[in-house]
C-alpha cells in the first residue's frame, strides 16, 4: 500500500525474497482499516456493519429478557466494537457521524424491543442514559492525551509551542499552549477560544481537546 494524497503517485514494485508484493488500497492492521489516501471511509462503515451483524443473533435469542440485560448487552458487545481505536479515527464529518449514531438508535429499538416508527429513539436513549458516541469519543481523545502528557501510555508528545514569556499564576508545568500561524505565544487562560481554533496550527484532534479538558 502506498500512502499519498497525490494525483500521479509514483508506481514502484516492492519485493520480498524475489517475490513482488501485491499492491492494495487498504490494509487491516491489529482491527483497524488503513487507507492510501488516509481516509476511515472503509472502517466506519465496516463497524457499523460488524456491529449490526451482532443484533439479529441477539434478537432472536434474547426475546423477552429484561430490559437492563438487553441494555447491559449493549455495553458489553455493541460498545466495543464502536469504539474500538475511536482516538483514531474518530469522523469529523456529519456524514459519518450519523452513520454511527444510528447503530446506537437501532440499539435502543433493540432494547426496548419498539420498532414502531412512531416511537422516539431519542426518548429511550435519554431514558437509558445513553451519551452520543461523539461525545464518547471526544471524551476518550481527551483521557488518551491526559495519559500521553502525564506519560502513562507509551506515546510520545510533541512539544505543542514554545516556553511562553508570558505567566500565570493558574498555569502549571503540564499546561498545554497552542501554536498560532503568528507565532503569538500567549496561554491558552488568556485567550479566546474560537480565536485558538480558528488560527491554530494543530490537527482538529488535537484542537477539539481545549473545548473537553
């Protein structure tokens, strides 16, 4: 496979032990679906399909169980699977966000065993307290960079800006100070935060943190 958001990518034959490797658009590493073009297109939508796969076998065997056991089944085998390396390749697009919501909305049906077009989902999702999935993975995202910066998972940090000139009596040793295209180098207490996401350098990842820490 060969990375590049290119119109014309060089082609070139790879080989192992004389044997020339198949070249493919996608890759499968340790669950998760790898694109050329870095895109999670292929991955999104194959776990929403693996996760709908898991339903039908449910339905049919936990008819008439209560309520809180459909429910903890949910936790326990449609869970995982949505949100398996979600700090990943968490979808910025309303597109694929839908795309997953909707698993969890069918999952309610399943639940509450109502499949009337009538009912509202969104009242058996508020009734079983169930957050969004976005907001799952904004959460997720968040504690994954907590346990980067405070160094207990094995990822490294890059340094996010420079030492800033400017003190604050709030700020602490771990404090995290965007980059901006002017090069400011002003605290993130001291700044507005639209200003930092609007003119910041760093990856929307990385941005959509200041608004969840």
């Amino acid at each position: 496979m060969r990375v590049a958001n290119k119109r014309n990518v060089i082609q070139e034959d790879y080989t192992i032990h004389d044997h020339i490797l198949k070249t493919t658009d996608t890759v499968k590493y340790l669950g998760v679906e790898l694109h050329n073009k870095l895109s999670w297109q292929k991955h999104i939508h194959s776990t929403a399909r693996k996760a709908d796969a898991i339903r039908p076998f449910l339905q049919r065997n936990m008819r008439g169980c209560p309520r809180d056991t459909t429910a903890q089944c949910y936790s326990t085998l449609f869970r995982p699977i949505m949100e398996y390396a979600s700090t990943i390749w968490d979808p910025y697009t309303q597109k694929y966000i839908d795309c997953l919501e909707k698993t969890q909305r069918r999952s309610a049906r399943f639940v509450y065993q109502d499949f009337q077009r009538t009912s509202s989902i969104t009242h058996m999702i508020t009734q079983l307290g169930w957050e969004s999935l976005a907001d799952r993975r904004s959460k997720a995202k968040a504690t994954m960079m907590y346990r980067a910066v405070h160094g207990l998972v094995c990822i490294p940090v890059l340094v996010l800006s420079d030492p800033c000139d400017i003190s604050h009596q709030r700020e602490h040793c771990k404090v995290l100070h965007p980059v901006l295209q002017n090069n400011n180098k002003i605290p993130l207490p001291l700044l507005n935060l639209n200003i930092i996401i609007k003119r910041s350098k760093h990856p929307r990842e990385i941005r959509g943190l200041f608004s969840v820490l």
